[in-house]
C-alpha cells in the first residue's frame, strides 16, 4: 500500500443529508437521515466502491467514514451495583468519572472533520447523564452536517433527553443485558415511539449468553415494544476487562446455528465488524441460494479499524479501536489534540500505516484477539 494523499484528488458532494466522494480508487455514498414532516427519510447506508464499481478498496485515503469517540470513562451511571459483567472497559458506578469536554470535543471532532468521508460519529458512553455536555456534543456533531450515534442502557435517562436526543441522533442502540431486558425493551419503544427509525439493540454474543441472545433475537417476533425496532446487533465478546476469563466467544457451531435461525426465520439482525467474517462464513454454511449469500456477505463489512474508522479515547488520544487500548506499540496512542494536520499526524501516522498493513494482510480479520476470529 502506497501513501498516495498527496496525489490523490477527490470530488467531494455534501448535502445535509448525504455525503458522496469521487476519486480513482475510493467512492462512496453516504444516505444520511433527515427529517420531513415528522417522518425520517433514507435510511444511513453507506455505499462504497474502488475504481470500477465490483472492486471493494483496501482503505479510504482521504481519512475515516466513521469515528467512535468516547466521551465519558471510569463511573458508570448507566447500571446497577458493579456495571455490567462483561463491560470490556471495566466501567463500574464506583468508579471515577472522566469525561470529554465540550470544547476538547469540538477540538476533536474539527480535526477529523478534516475527512471529507466522515459522516458519522459514534459516541462511546458510560450513563447518558455522566458527561454533562452530552447533548451539546451531540448538538455540534449535527451542526457539522455529521450524525452522532450512541448506546445507552435506558437506566439513568428521561423523558426530555430523549426526545432530544431523538431529534439529533443519526442511529441508536439500546444495550440488553440479562439482568433487565425489559429496561431494554421500554426504552426501545420509547424512541421508536418518539420516530427514531434506526433503533437498534445490542447483545454481547458470547458461548455463556447464547441463550439470552436467542431469547433477545425471538423477542422481536412476540414483544410489542420491539416491533418498530430497527435490528439486534450481536456483538461478539472480547477477552478484555470484566468479559476476560468469564465469557468467550460461541463455537462456530453455536454462532452458525443462531445465523442460520436467524436467516431463516426472516429475524432483523445486525453485528458488529468484529464478527463479519464469521457471519460470512456461517452464511455459507448455510442453504442459501447463492445470490442470497452474495448479497449478504456483500453488506458486511469486516474489521475497519484505521481502514475506515478511528478511535479517539476521552482523553483525546487515537488507538486502532476501542478494544485496542493499550495496544502493543502504541504507547499513549496518538494525540490528536496536538497533531497540526489529521490526515497527515494522524490517519498517514508511520503506526497506522503500520497497523493497517497488518489488518489487511489478515483479511482484515481482529489483530487483536485471534479466539474472535
Ligand atoms: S481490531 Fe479486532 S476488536 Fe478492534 S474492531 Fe477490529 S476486529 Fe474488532
């Protein structure tokens, strides 16, 4: 892979709703969402394509399409005694909380704005009230003709914030844990009642919570309160912080059986980069027609990090993802804050480069914890 930002020449088109680059190695199409008469239109599918429309590029070299910027660390407002049992951060309510300023934020998001592909943000979160500036984070992400997205627990928040957040939100998604699915459940209904189309739910995918997986997937069929719901995520688990030693990730026959149910059944199911190439290989397996599995194995998009996506943590520093922190080599990881020039400092960053050499040279399958693979 050669650095090529200096030769490069691309045809940028944004709108308030969408977003499309033209160069002759990348394109894109970005369909954001917007609002008309009360109702969202289009539906935030990104397209993308390398020179001719059948080749898929390695990596977009004008920067990222998506940032995950964590926003909140340390206390965790968002659940009960002890945090979730398998929060990959470790986030706990007894923690210390560290937050991103406001100001850090636009500091942050000015700078990767300099991506002509980026149109979304994700935000990583602890409880929705951790950080006090949520909203006005949330606020000047939409001012930047960039969506914000976010998960949350339902836990700690209200009605006003929804419906705030609603109004600014690209996508959502609501994490569903054992403990108390039917907070889940009521706070899926309550923002698709309030019109956000693209919510979703998230499930930790792991061999220890495959059965509550498949008792959130069945869920969407018999539960009123999710039949506006856009899609369940399933997340694979990582061996990292409270998930290390207690959850591991499903046999490839477990995770090829919940597929293959879930395929067949017509549920509405989604997954994170992380198990792409697991989902490829389980529709595969599976008796499909074979102009199905191309089309599905098509809209997957495996393991993007630094390919398409960066991670900032709240302390403004860049790692290849947020389970890639630490990351061997990387030391702090990359401060954003005081890089002059983004594409140049950051995304063409000699560790990038590096980092992005080996992901694909994978397959772009997870550097970091082969058992996901
Ligand atoms: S590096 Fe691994 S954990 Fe990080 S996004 Fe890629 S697949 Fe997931």
């Amino acid at each position: 892979m050669e650095k090529k930002e200096e030769t490069l020449k691309a045809e940028v088109f944004i709108d308030p709703a969408n977003r499309a680059i033209r160069s002759s190695v990348y394109n894109m199409l970005f369909k954001g969402l917007r609002k008309e008469g009360g109702q969202w239109i289009e539906d935030g599918t990104l397209i993308r394509w390398g020179a001719k429309p059948e080749d898929d590029p390695p990596f977009c070299p004008f920067g990222p399409e998506i940032a995950d910027i964590e926003v909140s660390a340390g206390k965790c407002s968002g659940v009960g005694v002890g945090g979730c049992s398998y929060c990959y951060k470790s986030n706990s309510p007894d923690k210390l909380a560290q937050n991103m300023s406001l100001a850090t934020y636009k500091n942050v998001l000015d700078k990767l704005a300099k991506s002509p592909a980026l149109g979304q943000v994700a935000l990583g979160l602890t409880g929705v009230k951790d950080n006090p500036d949520l909203i006005n984070i949330m606020r000047y992400t939409r001012d930047k003709g960039i969506f914000p997205n976010f998960t949350l627990t339902g836990a700690d928040l209200d009605l006003e914030m929804a419906q705030d957040m609603g109004d600014l939100c690209g996508a959502l998604a609501v994490s569903c844990s054992p403990t108390n699915p039917n907070l889940c459940f009521d706070t899926v209904e309550l923002f698709t009642s309030l019109g956000v189309q693209q919510t979703n739910i998230h499930v930790v995918v792991s061999e220890e919570t495959m059965e509550f997986v498949n008792f959130v997937l069945e869920s969407q069929k018999r539960d009123p309160r999710l039949k506006r719901m856009n899609a369940v995520v399933c997340l694979m688990v990582k061996p990292k912080g409270r998930a290390k030693g207690r959850f591991h990730p499903p046999t490839e026959e477990s995770y090829q059986k919940m597929i293959h149910k879930c395929l067949t059944e017509g549920l509405r199911i989604g997954f994170d980069s992380c198990s792409a190439n697991r989902f490829a290989r389980a529709v595969n397996t599976g008796e499909f027609s074979e102009k199905r599995k191309e089309r599905l194995i098509q809209d997957s998009d495996p393991c993007e990090s630094l390919c398409f996506s960066i991670y900032v943590n709240v302390k403004g520093r860049v790692f290849p993802c947020s389970f890639g922190e630490p990351c061997e080599g990387w030391g702090e990881g990359l401060d954003l804050l005081a890089a002059d020039d983004f594409i140049k400092d950051i995304w063409y960053h000699p560790l990038a480069h590096e980092w992005r050499v080996k992901l694909l040279e994978l397959g772009r399958d997870c550097p970091l914890f082969p058992e996901i693979r």
